[in-house]
C-alpha cells in the first residue's frame, strides 16, 4: 500500500514525518531521506500493533483529501509504499467453485499481466477486505 506523508521542517535540514491515515504515527530524521527511511518503520511497527489488537488495516485516503486539514499546511507530500500483506495473518488454503466462463477471463487477464490465478484472487480477496 503507498501511504501518504506529510513532512515538515523548522530548519531546512531535519525533518518531522506524520502519517495522517494512522493516527498516532510520525518519524523524524536528520535529512529528508531519513526522515523517508525512518517513518517505514515507525508504520510497520504501528500496523504490527493494529493487527495484534485485530484492528482493521484501511486503504490509505488520497493525498488530496488530507491537504485539506489545516494541520499539515506547509508541509512536503510523500508517498512510501508499504508491504501490508504480511499483517493480514496467515493462509489458508479454500475450495471455490466459479462458472467457467468467469475463470477464462480471470486467466487471460493474469496471462496478460504476468501473475497468476491463485495471486490474482488473492490480492482481489484483499482488496475486498478494504
């Protein structure tokens, strides 16, 4: 998932990150690309605690909308893409039944797009859950 960042700076050189899709989840670091480094971790952390407390994990808002709030006016927009899948507890493994005509096209897509079926549904199943 790409989450959008604001960033900002009283001096031009270190830089404060918040998180405005989770609340509560900021960084900071000496440098811009620090700053950019520091608050991965600060969000993988932050959803390793959501999902040990069986919090729902959202789709992050578009930038445009959280430009909106006043709080982050002056500040630098980032986005930084996050690996969320491994919050989404483990797999299992499940029989579906589907007409056959649905799964001819879920093949020509996957063909065309270089993955596969299993990966296919799997990141649909995810996108459903948000």
């Amino acid at each position: 998932m790409r989450y959008p960042l604001v960033l900002h700076t009283d001096d031009g050189i270190r830089f404060g990150v918040t998180v405005p899709d989770l609340p509560g989840c900021f960084s900071a670091g000496d440098t811009f690309d620090d700053a950019l480094s520091s608050v991965v971790e600060a969000i993988n952390l932050h959803l390793e605690d959501m999902a040990e407390d069986g919090e729902d994990i959202q789709a992050p808002r578009p930038i445009a909308e959280h430009r909106l709030n006043a709080d982050f006016d002056g500040g630098v927009w980032a986005l930084v893409d996050v690996d969320v899948t491994r919050f989404d507890g483990h797999c299992e493994k499940v029989n579906i039944t589907l007409p056959h005509r649905l799964l001819t096209k879920i093949d020509d897509y996957t063909r065309a797009h270089g993955t596969t079926r299993s990966g296919f549904l799997a990141d649909a199943a995810r996108q459903a859950m948000r």
